[in-house]
C-alpha cells in the first residue's frame, strides 16, 4: 500500500482606514499548492521488466485552501486568493522514458486519487474601489486528479494483465470572491477549474502491444466539479461581477478509459469486462447588486465529460476485443447571471459571442482513432 497525502493552507488579510489596502498569496506562480504523488511500483526510466502477483493500492489526496480579506475604510481594498491543487495515484509505473518496457501483472491493482482546491476574496470599502478574485486569466483556483494502474510511459511497450484493476479520480475546485463598496466601485472577477482523469492502462506513446485476460477486469472512474461564485455590492456607483468567460469560464473536465493506446501502431487484445464512467460538473454564478448606477454581471461554463473503454490512439492500430465494454459519461454545466439596480443600468450575460454555457458528454465502447485501423468486436 502506497498512501501520499498533501495540505497546504494560507490566509491574508490587510485593513486600513485611508488609503490602499492590499491582500493577496502568489497567485502568479498559481497561489497556494499542494501536490501528492503516490505509487505502488515504480521503476524509473530504462527498459524495464516488471512482474507482479501482489495487490497493490496506491492512494493520493492533495487539499488546498487560501483566503484573502482586504478592508479600506475609505480608498482602495484589493484581495487576489488563489489555491491549485494537484494529486497523481499509481499502481504500476515504468517511467515516462521511451525504452520498451515488459509488465506483466496478475494481482489486483487499486488507484485512488482526489483533490480538492478552494479559494476565498474579499474586499470591503465604504467608500472607494473594492476588488476580489484569483488567477482568473489562468485558470483560476485549480483542482487536478489522476489515477492509473499501469503506466508504461513512452516506448514500445508490452502489458499482459490478468487482474483486476480498479481506477477513481476526482476533483474539486471551488472558487469565490466577494467585493462589497458602500459607495464607489466594486468588482469581483474569478474562476475554477477541475480536471479528473483515470485510466486503467496508459500504454503511452509507441508502439504498444496489450494483452488483458478475461480475469482482468477493468473499472475506471472519473468525477470533476468546478464552482465558481463572484459577488459585487455597491449602495451607490458600479458593481461587475464576472467569470473567466473569453476562456471558457467554469471549467469541469472528466476523462476515464479502460485501455488507452496512445500514440503508435498498437495491437490490443481484451477479453474481460471493461467500466468506465466519467461525470462533470461545472457551475458559475456572478451576482451584481447596486443601489443606484451601473451593475453587471456575466457567467459561462464548459464541462466535459468523456469516457472511453478501449482507445486505439492515433495510428493504425490492430483492436481486438470479446469482452463486454460500458461507457458511460454525464456533463452538467449550469451558468447564472443576475444584476440589479435600484436606479440606473442593470446587465446580465453569458459568453453567447462563444456559444455560451456548455455541456459535452461523449461515450465510446471502441475508439480506433486516426490512421488505418483495424477491428474485431
């Protein structure tokens, strides 16, 4: 058993009573990071040989969170939060080099991987500007997960499994700011982004040959959630509240395969079941309040949800295949504006110059991809 866990939390507050106050993490170098990487075997670069007969679990959990507070009494209150958070779980790993590899696996392999990344602004002035948010221009506060069970990485490799293998990743990312100016400006612009991947077995790039026994059933699972929240109050003057809507705003990305190919000529043989599952979730919400002036507000979000059994890849790949393959996928993508003002010009909009809040859900028993493929189902 191979159990990696990552916390990382940071908070910032800054006040004054005339002038500016700023209160902010490294949102730069993308905020407060946590990272856990965890790993049932792993062989590092070269042509290597692994032969397992053991259960292996390899569990990986990342949580981050950052807060910013920033109170002008009057003038200036900035506050930029930002958390990414990032956890990789891996049974079998041979390294991501292009040497040929030769795993050989007939033990029950089990990778679990989640993180979850949160992210708090907030700015107050009673008169002035007031502006919250995070790293919206990259992707905001950032949640990613992976598991694998055999990763073979680059190279012409070979995979003969005979075991079960069992892949979950999931991914929260929730992110919000608050900007509040009794009189004067108040803005508030952030994002999230979620992203979840498992897969079964990665052969990578190159060309591969996979092998999977009628006892070696495959389940992969992917689950990403993304919630992005902006709130402006202004009693008298300008309120914005935005997401990240010229990239896709809210973002919620869950992929989940059986067996992926990758690129390269591969040959794949599978004759057990194979499960994958992948589910998305993106929500966006920004609220724009003043008493009188100007208020707007404009939110979208992308999710995707995609779940593959068998991948070929690109190239021309021999697929060969007599078990029972489910692919199953759900995207749900929800965008709200709202904007209200007692006197004055009230906006609200979704990102309809670039098709607006979206939802893709695709599901593919066999994908042979690019090139000159053949198949036998």
């Amino acid at each position: 058993t191979a159990e990696a866990e990552a916390l990382a939390a940071a908070a910032s507050v800054s006040f004054t009573t005339a002038g500016v106050a700023v209160a902010s993490d490294s949102v730069w170098d993308g905020g407060t990071k946590a990272k856990a990487i965890a790993k049932g075997i792993d062989v590092g670069l070269g042509s290597d040989i692994v032969s397992n007969e053991g259960d292996i679990n390899a569990r990986a959990d990342a949580t981050t969170a950052s807060v910013a507070a920033s109170i002008a009494i009057s003038g200036v209150a900035g506050a930029v939060a930002n958390a990414a958070g990032e956890s990789f779980a891996t049974a079998i790993d041979t390294g991501a080099g292009v040497d040929a590899d030769d795993v050989t696996n007939s033990g029950k392999l089990t990778a679990t991987s989640n993180t979850t990344a949160v992210s708090a602004a907030i700015g107050f002035t009673t008169e002035g500007v007031a502006v919250a948010g995070n790293a919206a221009w990259d992707g905001g506060t950032r949640g990613t997960a992976t598991a694998t069970g055999i990763d073979v990485g680059g190279g012409a490799d070979r995979v003969s499994n005979e075991g079960e293998i069992e892949v979950t990743s999931g991914a929260v990312s929730d992110s919000t700011a608050v900007s509040v100016a009794v009189a004067g400006v108040a803005g508030a612009v952030s994002t999230a982004t979620a992203e979840a991947n498992a897969n079964a077995i990665d052969g990578g790039d190159g060309a591969d040959e996979i092998t999977n026994d009628a006892a070696g059933e495959l389940i992969s699972q992917a689950d990403a959630t993304a919630i992005g929240v902006n709130v402006t109050i202004a009693g008298e003057g300008v309120a914005v509240s935005a997401d990240a809507v010229w990239e896709g705003g809210t973002t919620a990305t869950a992929t989940a395969k059986g067996i992926d190919g990758g690129r390269g000529a591969d040959g794949i043989t599978n004759d057990a079941a194979i499960d994958a599952t992948a589910s998305s979730n993106a929500v966006s919400a920004s609220v724009a309040i003043t008493g009188a002036g100007v208020s707007a507000a404009t939110a979208t979000t992308s999710s995707t949800a995609t779940a593959i059994a068998i991948d070929g890849g690109e190239d021309a790949d021999l697929l060969r295949n007599s078990g029972s393959l489910t692919a199953t996928s759900r995207a749900a993508g929800t965008g709200i504006s709202v904007s209200a003002t007692g006197g004055g010009v009230a906006l609200a909009a979704d990102a309809f110059w670039d098709g607006g809040t979206r939802a893709n859900a695709i599901a593919t028993g066999i994908a042979a991809g690019a090139g000159d493929d053949r198949v036998a189902n």
